[in-house]
C-alpha cells in the first residue's frame, strides 16, 4: 500500500510538471522600410483668396455696463518675508 501511494505521488508530480513547458514561438522581426531619394519640387501652387473680416459684436451705450460684465478682483500680492 505504501508503495502504490508512493508511486501515485511520482507519477501525479511528472505529469504536472509535463504539462508546464511554455511554448515558445519565434515571430521574425517587421521588415524596416527605408525612404529612398527625394524627387523633384513640384510647382507651387496658386495663392488664396483672403479671409472675411471678422464681427466686432454690438456696441453698448457708454457709462452702462453690460448684461454680461465679469469683474475679476485681484487680491493684494503677499510681500516675502525677509531673512
């Protein structure tokens, strides 16, 4: 009996370890491709025509502020400590 188990656990052991062979697979690397010698210039092509001008938006009255005025308030600069 004691045997058998003996024999169980060698042959439980190196089928475990028969089963954990990593297959290795070999890619070949990704063919490089080099840039041959430039051509000629081409001709240059014709220039634009030139943009729109942009809206300058409406004009409020003067001495009114607008319905969408930010003020942004700056706090006062902390002076640095001297040594």
């Amino acid at each position: 009996m004691n045997r058998s188990i003996l024999i169980a656990a060698l042959l439980a052991a190196l089928a475990l370890a028969a089963c954990d062979r990593p297959v290795v697979v070999n890619t070949p690397p990704a063919p490089v491709a080099v840039p041959g010698p430039a051509g000629p210039p081409d001709a240059t092509g014709s220039q634009g025509s030139p943009g729109a001008p942009g809206y300058d938006g409406s004009k409020g009255e003067p001495g009114v502020p607008g319905t969408r005025t930010t003020v942004i308030v700056m706090p006062p600069a902390a002076s640095a400590p001297t040594n």
